[in-house]
C-alpha cells in the first residue's frame, strides 16, 4: 500500500509539473488574445456598430468558438492524431502518409502538410509583432502624449527576444508558468469584477445571441467575426506542443484554467462596453483600475515575451522536422541544452524572423493595424489540420465513412465559415501572411523538387554497386589499412566519393561502409530498428542508419554503437568521404529554369553534410561534383 501511495504522488507530482510547464509554453498565445480580440469586432473601419445586441452576440460567438474549435476540435478530437506522441502539422502529414499507399494521395497530403507549415511560419512573423505591440500600446492609455514612442519601445523589446534565443530558453523559461499563471488569474479576476458591474452580460453564454447577431448584422455580421478568429488564435499549440507535455496536463490546464479565465475576461470587457460605450476603443485596458494600469501594462508586457517565445521556438522545432523530412535545406542546428532535447536554436530562422517582425511592426505601426494581417494565416492552418486529420481518422484509426462525414462536415464547416469572415482582410493586410506563406511553400517544393532532380542524374550517370565490387575482387588494388566511410543517397549504387578517391589515389581502404541515413515518417526510430548493416564482399559493408524526423543526425555516435561488422569502430582510424554536389541549371526537363536557379542558390548556402551529421573535421575529406538539373 505504501509502495502504492509513493508511487501516486510521484505521478501526481509529475503530473502537477507538466501542467505548470503547460501555463507556460502552450497557452501564452491564446492566452494574449483578450489584449486586442473583443476589441475588433468594433473597430470603426470594418466593425459593428456597438450596441447592445452586437456585444451579447460577439461574446456569444467567442466562447462558442472556443467550445467548438479549442474544446472540441483540438483538445479533444486532434490531440488524438499523436505521431508515437509528437504534434504539430509536419507529424500529422508524416502520420496521414503512412495511412495511404498510392502515390498520388501521398503527394496530396504533402501538399496539405507543407501548405499548413508554411502559413504557420506566416503566422509565427506575425504573432510576436501583434502581441508586443497591443501590450506596449497601454502606454497611450496611460499617457496618450507617449504614443510616439510605442513602435520604437516595442523593437526594442523584440530585439531583445530574438537576440537571448542563441542562449535557449533556460534563462527565461523559469519564469514562463508563474507569469503566465499569474496572467491567467489577473485576466479572470478583472472579468469578475467587470461582470459584478453587469451581470446581464452572462446572457452571452446562450448560443441564441450568437445565431441573432448574424440575423442583425447580415454579411456585415460575417465580416466581424473576424475579430472572434483572433479569439483562437494559438490553438493549434495544443497540437504542435504535444510532444514537450502529453495530452491530459494540455487538456486539465485548459479546461480548468484558460478555459474560464478568458472567458471571464472577455465577459468583464463586455459587461463593461455594455455601461460605458466609449470604452470599446480599448476594453482591455479600460476594465484594469487607474492604479493599477502601470503594473498591468508591465505583466501584460511580460505575457507577450512569453507568448512570443514560444511561437518561435515551436518554429524552430518545425523548421527541423521540415529540413529531417526533406522539404528545407541543412541548415545549423544548435543545441541549447543539455537536459532538453526540444530546445534548439536556428540561427538562420532566427535572423529571417528577427527582420520580418520588425518590419512587421514599422510597417504597421499599431495593433489595430496589424490585425488585418492576422487571421487568413491562422484559419488556413487550422484548415490543414482539418483536412490531414479527417484523413487520418479513415486510413489509420478506420473510422466508418459514415462518422468521417459527419466529423468533417462540422469541423470543416467551421473553418470554412472562419475563413470567410476574414477573407475581406487579403487587401487590408492578410495578404502579408499568406504571401509569406506562399514564398515559404515555393522554397519547400522547390527543394523537394530539386533533391529528386539530383537524385534522379546521380543515378543516371552513377554505377552499379554490385558489378563495380566484383571488378574490385578481379583487379584489386592497393589497401591501406583502416575504414572509409563513404556518405550517399543511394545504397545501390557506387558513390562519386569512392569513384574519384580511387581514380586519384589509386588506392582502396581495408574495410569500406557504404553509408545511406534514412528519415523515417516517425519522431523517433525504434532503437532495434536504428543501424542495419549488411556484409558484401571483399571489405565492403552497406550500413543504413536510420532517423526520426524529431532526432538529431550525429553519424559517428551511431556508427560507434555498430558491432555487426566483425570488428570494433574506431574514429582515429577512419576517414569519412563526402561527395558535395555543385548544382548548375540547365535546361533538362524537371522545373522551370527560376526554380532550378532557386534551387542553385538554396544548395549553395545550405550547411555543409558535414557539419549537418557532426563529422569531424580532421576526419573528412571531401571531393565535389557537378551535377546540372
């Protein structure tokens, strides 16, 4: 019994530790929302007129959306569609192509997946800017004559965000949970306030006021409700976090915690807005006492840092599953702790977003603003986790057509209706996010595309393995004592490295590993499942590793566990050769010729293999080859 009870509380003190890691991580984008949300749906230029009627129904709408899409759809329904326990699109488009085995539903789906990811890269430029922005904005509440000085204050700070990621999130994340848990109950303890002011404001909760304000406002009502899509904004963490904490800590801190806190406080907005109309300009605000003002604007200042670290570490985490998978280029992938595999740092995602966000901010210049930029990037990746999700429900969880459909016609309902209610923002500024998205989608295709194409000419001018190892044993030449191992795409072939190395030196090593690194559809490769290696002939060993799209590709730590090979793998006695691919466009059929000059540039800035699989500089030598595509 006793033993029993010790190990409950070691679980329920587990469980309590995610959830505060939870608070922190996960919901500090929802969580922001209240800054500039409610706020929306009565802006003057694309608004409804503030009246009674209009602020039961927007209420009404906000926490139907939240019920429907955060509730429903994610914390119940898509936290299911774990890839062996990892989130996020590029997972659940690995997952939806295992269920599928003809080749054109597999590219489909890598279209939907890379479409989704790309507008989330859309969506992480812009949410750090809006969040900074709507907290730094309380100073013209406080004092409108400092108004000048809120574009500059808020660079400031996302110069300072993006300038401590190369340390990680160690020195920053401590304060992640209490801040935003201190944040969560300052948002409920305002909302209570306001509503003790108004309690008829509690009639939003009926979903009737929902249905009549479309029956008020007609296509106007439509249009508003694009203020309600930044209500959910960050959902999709629930999702893409999954990995770092498990479904029940995301499910209890949402539904006992953000949950009632945020809909607390958009009730306090509202009760308010409902005495005192002039207050729609900025409810947020206006529902915090004058003495507390300085503080509030200081905590809702630290909130958005929160929520704005953890939009970029999640696309940092994206960024990796896209360059394992195969749909980005190599690129430098640093490691910021030694506890937490999770906690990476991309120097170059760091450089692109640190720009697009600052520009982002000058080139907006407020919140209200910006918000037209935000929205078409957010319901487009919710829409793709839709589409990948109800695949996944038929061909891997067999669900009957029949309870697809009627899954699929809700959700997708839905989105639909979320995404026309912003659909008017393309020309006000959504067309920002979704042209990053778009760019983001060429380069991954392109990529993809021209990987294939080189592929395709290594194989064609490439000899066969087999044969070429049978010459070997009929004309043998010089050996030289130790292993080689020789880096290539194609295990059936013979490796330009191997080819030039004996054309050149005219000598061949003692043992030789013709090494192939596979990326599976999986976050992690099964230990046993890990390095296959099959004996040829003549010193000659085909050794295959295998990766999870999650893991990181370190070549001589896995090569140091073989022991198939008959005989122990020393590093001070092996040489790795790497054949680097000088890409020239040409005129060949493939892509037209911008891509294959797109492609040319991208090759050309990618990090080297051998930096990219930890390979030893002293260990290394490295021949090129030109291949045109």
């Amino acid at each position: 019994m006793s033993s029993s009870s010790h190990d409950n509380s070691a679980s329920n003190k587990r469980l309590l530790a995610l959830c505060f890691g939870v608070v922190g991580v996960v919901y500090g984008d929802i969580g922001t929302s209240p800054l500039y949300a409610f706020r929306e749906a009565f802006n003057a230029q694309h608004g409804v007129a503030v009246a009674r009627e209009n602020v039961l129904g927007v209420l009404s709408l906000i926490f139907w959306s939240l019920i429907t899409v955060v509730s429903i759809k994610y914390a119940t329904f898509i936290l299911r569609a774990d890839n062996k326990g990892q989130g996020g699109v590029m997972a659940l488009m690995a997952l939806a192509q295992r269920g599928v085995t003809r080749l054109r539903a597999k590219w489909v789906i890598m279209v939907i997946g890379v479409f989704g990811a790309s507008l989330f890269f859309g969506d992480a430029v812009v949410t750090p800017a809006i969040s900074v922005l709507s907290a730094v904005e309380g100073i013209e509440v406080f004092a409108p004559s400092l108004e000048r000085y809120v574009v500059p204050v808020t660079v400031l700070i996302l110069l300072g965000i993006f300038s401590i990621q190369k340390h990680g999130t160690s020195r920053v994340g401590p304060l992640f949970a209490p801040v935003t848990l201190v944040w969560f109950i300052t948002l409920g303890t305002l909302g209570i306030f306001g509503i003790l002011h108004e309690p008829t404001v509690l009639e939003a909760l009926i979903p009737h006021h929902a249905f009549m304000f479309f029956v008020h406002n007609g296509k106007m009502g439509i249009f508003a409700m694009g203020a309600v899509v930044l209500s959910i904004t960050g959902a999709e963490a629930l999702y893409s976090d999954m990995g770092h904490f498990g479904k029940k800590p995301i499910r209890l801190v949402w539904f006992f915690l953000v949950l009632p806190c945020l809909m607390l406080n958009y009730l306090g907005q509202g009760a308010l807005v409902l005495s005192d109309a002039s207050t729609a300009e900025n409810p947020f605000y206006r529902l915090v006492p004058e003495g507390l003002l300085l503080p509030m604007i200081v905590l809702a200042t630290m909130a958005t840092i929160v929520a704005s670290q953890a939009v970029i570490s999640g696309t940092f985490s994206m960024a990796r599953q896209a360059v394992q998978l195969g749909y980005l280029p190599r690129m430098k992938i640093l490691h910021t702790s030694n506890q937490e595999e999770g906690q990476i740092y991309l120097p170059t995602v760091n450089r692109i977003l640190l720009v697009l966000t600052v520009a982002v901010v000058i080139g907006f210049r407020s919140s209200e603003n910006l918000v037209t930029a935000y929205g078409l990037a957010v319901v487009g990746t919710m829409l793709m986790n839709t589409l990948l999700v109800v695949i996944v429900a038929r061909r891997v969880w067999r669900w009957s057509y029949i309870r697809v459909a009627l899954a699929g016609t809700v959700f997708l309902g839905v989105d639909a209706l979320l995404l026309t209610s912003v659909a008017d923002k393309f020309i006000y500024g959504g067309w920002f996010s979704l042209t990053l998205g778009l760019l983001l989608f060429t380069v991954m295709f392109t990529w993809r595309r021209g990987r294939e194409l080189v592929m395709r000419e290594i194989k064609r001018a490439g000899l066969s393995l087999t044969p070429f190892i049978a010459s070997i044993s009929a004309h043998p030449p010089v050996r030289v004592s130790g292993t080689a191992v020789f880096l290539t795409a194609n295990k059936d072939g013979v490796p330009n490295a191997l080819l030039h190395n004996l054309k050149h030196n005219k000598v061949l090593h003692e043992r030789n590993i013709i090494l192939t690194v596979e990326v599976l559809d999986e976050p992690f490769a099964e230990p046993d499942d890990r390095i296959n290696v099959v004996a040829l002939t003549d010193g000659f060993y085909s050794v295959t590793i295998r990766y999870g799209f999650a893991e990181d590709t370190n070549l001589p730590a896995a090569l140091a566990t073989i022991n198939d090979c008959g005989f122990p793998f020393d590093m001070m006695d092996t040489t790795f050769f790497i054949s680097r691919e000088s890409i020239i466009a040409g005129d060949r059929p493939g892509m037209v010729i911008w891509r294959d000059r797109l492609f040319e540039f991208l090759a050309r800035n990618a990090t080297s293999a051998t930096a990219f699989f930890e390979i030893p500089g002293n260990r290394l030598i490295e021949l090129g080859t030109q291949v045109e595509i």
